[in-house]
C-alpha cells in the first residue's frame, strides 16, 4: 500500500522550553581590540574572524567596499597571488571575506595547531595587501561576467529592484554592483579605502573551536597591542522613501515571471519583531506555510514560495518570493493579498498555532549544532545590542504567543494596501 504525505498534519515534537546561549568570555585589548572566545567543540578545528565595523555604508563609490574586501588575498608587498594561496593550502587553511552593509567579515578555518603560523598572516594581509591593477582587471572582469549572467535572470533581477523600491539605489540597502561602477572603480580607490576602514583599525575578533592558550597569545600580540584607530564615523544613511505601489520589468522572452512582494518594517529592536516573526513562519516561512499550500500545493502555480522577515542594522523588510509561470502572475499576486486578509481577518486555529511554535523552536536547536553556529547566534546578538537574554526571550515570546497576538500584529504590518511589489518578467 502506498501511503501519501499530509503535510497539514504536523509529526509528534517534543516541546522545547528554553535554550540558553552559552557563555563567552571577553577581553579588551590595550589598544581597543575586542577578543570573543567560544571555547567549544572538542575537536582541534578553529574559526577566527575578524570583524570591522565598515561597508558599503562607509564608501563614497559605489563597490568600493566589496572590491577592496575581495583583493585583501589578491596580493601584498611581499605575496602575490598565487602565493598568498598556495601558503594558506600548504596548513589545509580557508579564508572566506564577506563585505556587506555594515560590517566586513575576514574568516579563518584551520587546525589549531597551525594558528601561531597562519593568524601572523592574517596580519600581514590586513597591513600589507597592494591591490595589485592586474588582479583588479581580473575581478572586475569576473564581476562583469557574473552581472551579465545574472541580468538574463528575472530572480535577480526582481531582488534588484525590490530593494531599490525600497530603499532606493543610492541607499546602503538598495544600491547594487552595476556595469558602470564596476568601471569607475580604480587602485587609489580601494587602497584609500583600506587604509581609512581596515589597515590599523579597530575590530572584534571572534574565536571558536577547540583553541589553546597559545591561540589566544598569538592573537593578542599581533592584534591587541599596535596602536589602533576606530573607523571613521559612519554617515547618516539617507531617508527612507516612500516606495512606489509596483514595478514590472518586462521580459517578452520570458516564460515565467519572479515576484517579490512587501515593505519596509524594522531590526531586530523593535517590540514587536517576535511576534511578526512567528506570523511570518504561518505566512510563508516553512515548507506546511499557508503561501505553500495554497500557491504550491491547492493551485499549483509554483514549485515554492517564501516570505522572510529581514532584518538589519538600521530598519529592515519583509518580502514573499516566487517564480510562476507567466499566465499565473496575476492570479499568485491574487492569492498572496487573500493569505494576507486571512491572517487579518480570522485567527489562527490552536492546533496551527502549536505546530508552527512546535517547528520554530525546532529549527532554531537543530540550527546550532555546532560551536561555529552558536558563535554566529552570539554575533546577532553582539552587533545588535540585543542582551545576551535575547534567545530566552525568544522562547518565551514563541510560547506565550497566542491567536489574538497574531492576529494584532496581522492587521498592523501586513495590510495589502501597505504592500509595494516586483514582477520580473511580464504578467
């Protein structure tokens, strides 16, 4: 006998009551560097990161930050490229860099027996890196290949102009890598850059794995007692507009059409973040959503649909995702304002209502399986200024939540007529 799945009927979880984040143990450097340590895991595998408080937001060109995050392994007064790799190889060592918004991110995996040899390195790329021309010309080669790439695809470029809706492209938040910043970007920009934003600067650096003693040493003396410079002041960011109703980037060769639906919320700060957080799983944050089985699984209009609440330094966004063919555009636009009147108008039943607590608390434990996703917990809360008791106030809200919670913060945020939307592709 075949049996078939209903995924309307939530499996047997065992509730979960509390997480408590573990404990990290902090020490400020002479020179204003911060060390995080998360002595976890037993084997001898380490991450350490370095973490400036800079990004796009810091630029006066657009790109500046991402291209002077991407060559730091590019080339330095003493390495050039092919060298700088084949040294982190020969100690089976990553490094991973990570520019954003607000902050940029410089990684390091490795084993522990070998950070006395590789953090020195770290250093040495973070004072010493060149951004050598012939190995620009090579990114921003690459970069122009990739944004050709992308533009032929109506999911990009529905993100694109979502957030540009948004935010608008001159924004942080909205502004995007384009053709014609890629040009402009020259050497002096991103060596300006660098030493205003990275070289001598402040940082957080964030250790976790099984490290030593010794670990914690090296990094002190090669990072705690240089004198250091805070980086520069951040600018104002620009205000917010008011984002236009909709906006359609027609494609004619296309068969299908990516719609991204929202509107601008708030961070992790605002009082009602968790509760918008749970009507955001109801809505569209797991695979049993209502989005899901409605749009996916009732009508058929979609492989998936997504909604997420985004949240960042300053303001923050919600958004519902999909890609549908064409002739399905207006009627999945349709059924995404009646799941938002649902939510508005009737409350959600007990038994929804558990599952979806059921499922959230979870995801969140299997999530932090490892020291390294823990780490990445404490960081949200770090950077954020959130208390080390977000988590448990986390639990709590996601328990306590009832029906009539759901359903105030339902009529608050997600009123259609709030909402702004993006087809790529055509209706």
């Amino acid at each position: 006998m075949i049996h078939t799945l209903d995924r309307t009927i939530a499996p047997n979880i065992n509730p979960i009551d509390r997480f408590h984040l573990p404990k990290v143990e902090t020490v400020s450097f002479s020179n204003g560097t911060s060390l995080h340590k998360f002595a976890l895991g037993k084997q001898p595998v380490v991450r350490v990161e370095w973490i400036f408080n800079s990004g796009s937001r810091n630029e006066n060109k657009n790109g500046t930050s991402f291209f002077t995050a991407k060559m730091l392994a590019e080339g330095t007064t003493s390495h050039n490229s092919m060298q700088i790799q084949e040294y982190l190889a020969q100690f089976g060592a990553f490094l991973e860099i990570n520019p954003g918004n607000e902050r940029i991110n410089i990684t390091l995996f490795c084993l522990e027996k070998y950070v006395s040899e590789l953090v020195p390195f770290i250093k040495h790329l973070l004072t010493e890196s060149t951004f050598p021309e012939e190995q620009l010309d090579k990114m921003k080669q690459i970069q122009r290949q990739g944004i050709q790439v992308n533009q032929e695809k109506t999911a990009y470029l529905a993100g694109v102009a979502f957030r540009e809706l948004l935010f608008n492209n001159n924004h942080p938040y909205g502004k995007h890598l384009t053709l014609e910043a890629i040009d402009a970007i020259t050497q002096a920009d991103l060596i300006s850059f660098f030493k205003s934003e990275l070289a001598q600067k402040q940082c957080d650096i964030i250790i976790t794995g099984g490290f030593s003693a010794d670990a914690v040493t090296h990094l002190e003396k090669l990072f705690g007692t240089e004198v250091t410079h805070s980086v520069n002041a951040k600018s104002a960011l620009p205000a917010f507009k008011k984002a236009e109703k909709e906006f359609i980037i027609k494609k004619e060769d296309s068969v299908q059409s990516s719609i991204r639906y929202g509107r601008m919320l708030f961070n992790h700060t605002n009082q009602d973040y968790f509760d918008v957080y749970v009507l955001n799983e109801i809505l569209g944050g797991y695979f049993g959503s209502r989005l899901m089985q409605n749009i996916r699984e009732e009508k058929g209009y979609t492989y998936g649909i997504h909604s997420s609440v985004v949240p960042m330094q300053e303001g923050g966004y919600f958004v519902i995702g999909t890609d549908v063919k064409r002739e399905f555009t207006k009627y999945t636009l349709v059924e995404i304002e009646k799941e938002l009147q649902r939510l508005i108008d009737e409350p959600v039943s007990d038994n929804e209502l558990l599952t979806v607590k059921n499922y959230m608390l979870g995801s969140f434990v299997g999530d932090i399986q490892t020291s390294f996703a823990i780490a990445d917990k404490y960081k949200t809360i770090y950077f954020h200024g959130l208390g080390y008791d977000y988590y448990d106030r986390f639990f709590a809200r996601i328990q306590s939540i009832t029906a009539q919670d759901i359903q105030a913060v339902a009529k608050k945020y997600l009123n259609p007529s709030d909402m702004s939307y993006v087809v790529a592709g055509g209706m």
